[in-house]
C-alpha cells in the first residue's frame, strides 16, 4: 500500500522575476568588498536580477529605495520576491550614509509595503540589514545547570499592509555588529553560504546563520542559538557574543532554491 500523499504546503510562487537591490557604505567599512563580492555571486546563482549602489548618501539611500519601486510597478511581468540588502554604519533604526547624515531604516522599509509598491503586493519583500543596531557589547553570561480562531463570513478579499515582509538583522538591538577588515562581515558572508549551499524554506535556512570562533571561519548549523551561545569573536582583545535576529510576517514558505 502506497504512503498517502502529503498535504500540499502554501508556497509563495517564484516563477516570476526575482530582483535585488543592495546598497552598501564601503568608505571606513573594511571588508565590504568581500561582502559585495559574495552577494553577486548569491544573487547570480538564484537568478535575481541584481543592482547594487557603492557608498549612497542618506538621500540617496531613500531615492534609490524609491527608484526601484517605481521601476518594478512599472514592469509588464509578473515579480515573484524581492531582496534589499543594507549595509553601513548604524544605531537602532537608522543607518549611516557616506555622508554622515542619518536615514531611517522605517522610511526604506515603507517604500516596498502592500500599500506603496502593487508590483510585490502579497509577495515576498526580504530585508538583509547588515548594520550596528547600537554602541552596546556582549561579553556573554555564566550560567548554571489555547489557540485563538477568527471566522469573518462575507468579507472582501483584502491583505494587511505589512505583511509578506522578512527582516534579518546582523544583531540584535541596542548592540554592534562586527566585520572582518578582509574576509568581509561574519553574517553576510555565512548567510550567502547558507543560501546557495542548501535548499529549504528561508526562515529555516536563517536558523542557520551562525559562524566560528575565528573570524572568517564559516560554519552551519541547525541550532543557532546553541551555536552561537557557543561561538566567541575577539574584539578590542576581550571575548563578544553576538547573534542576528529575525522578524517575519510571511504568510507561506518562501523557498530561493
């Protein structure tokens, strides 16, 4: 007797246009190269059509958010996802431009909403934030040894405005994310691994973003708060923690592969 086949999963399709925009402050940020570099290389092996913006200034971080809207509401072809990758200098919920002056990261993210952008309304919009979130570091701990359904009847077919939306942050908030002044950023360069070595639903390929103890060193794992509770960076000579944070409100699996 056969095995019975398996309840079909809510997928997002992916059979259209996949885009990436990635705007990237490499002025005083080693090792962004190396960061750029590999996300090319990501983004050509899960075929996005990539765009990528050196050393924008906060203004230009807003117009180029602005441009790629307007050019994907534009487009006669269906868009299946979109990636934005961001990466500066930064403090919770702004970023750095290479002028120095500061761009809200709320204000990027409205710009692509089921709201502002109908090329990606229902579709998949991921946020790769590869910034500090804040002056604080980790040092690390010693430590010892009903469900609610609502029924609406009748109700026109309508989406919340924030939903389809998946941000990944390099920390966590208030702390520093660290980068490598020559094999580029821990997280970028362990999230382009995890993504084009693997295949599996986003959100479970992100359990996977951790890295090693010696800076450019690149592992995977399955348990990533165990990893990284494990994993140790050295920093101004004193041992750090730090790990990425995820907030999701997608509503289906989203696979890359």
């Amino acid at each position: 007797m056969s095995n019975p086949r398996p309840l079909e999963e809510e997928v997002y399709d992916m059979s259209g246009a996949r885009l990436a925009l990635t705007l990237c402050v490499t002025k005083a940020r080693e090792g962004s190269e190396a960061d750029l570099d590999a996300l090319e290389r990501m983004f050509q092996q899960l075929g996005f059509e990539s765009t990528m913006k050196r050393d924008p200034t906060a203004q230009q971080f807003q117009e180029e958010l602005d441009n790629f809207q307007q050019a994907m509401d534009a487009r006669d072809d269906p868009i299946s996802c979109a990636f934005v990758v961001l990466m500066a200098h930064g403090l919770e919920g702004q970023l750095k431009g290479e002028d120095g002056q500061m761009v809200e990261l709320e204000n990027l993210f409205e710009v692509l909403n089921n709201k502002n952008c109908r090329a990606l309304r229902a579709k998949p919009k991921v946020y790769i934030v590869q910034a500090c979130r804040g002056e604080q570091r980790d040092p690390g701990e010693t430590i010892s040894g009903g469900d609610i359904v609502m029924i609406t009847k009748d109700s026109p077919e309508t989406i919340p405005t924030y939903t389809d939306i998946l941000h990944v942050y390099s920390t966590v908030e208030g702390y520093i994310s660290y980068r490598h002044d020559k094999e580029g950023s821990c997280f970028i360069q362990t999230l382009v691994d995890v993504f084009t070595e693997r295949k599996g639903p986003i959100l479970e390929l992100l359990t996977e973003v951790s890295w090693d103890k010696v800076p450019g060193t690149l592992t995977q794992t399955k348990q990533v708060t165990r990893r990284m509770a494990e994993a140790e960076l050295v920093q101004e000579g004193k041992p750090r923690k730090v790990n990425p944070e995820i907030q999701s409100t997608l509503r289906k699996r989203l696979y890359l592969q």
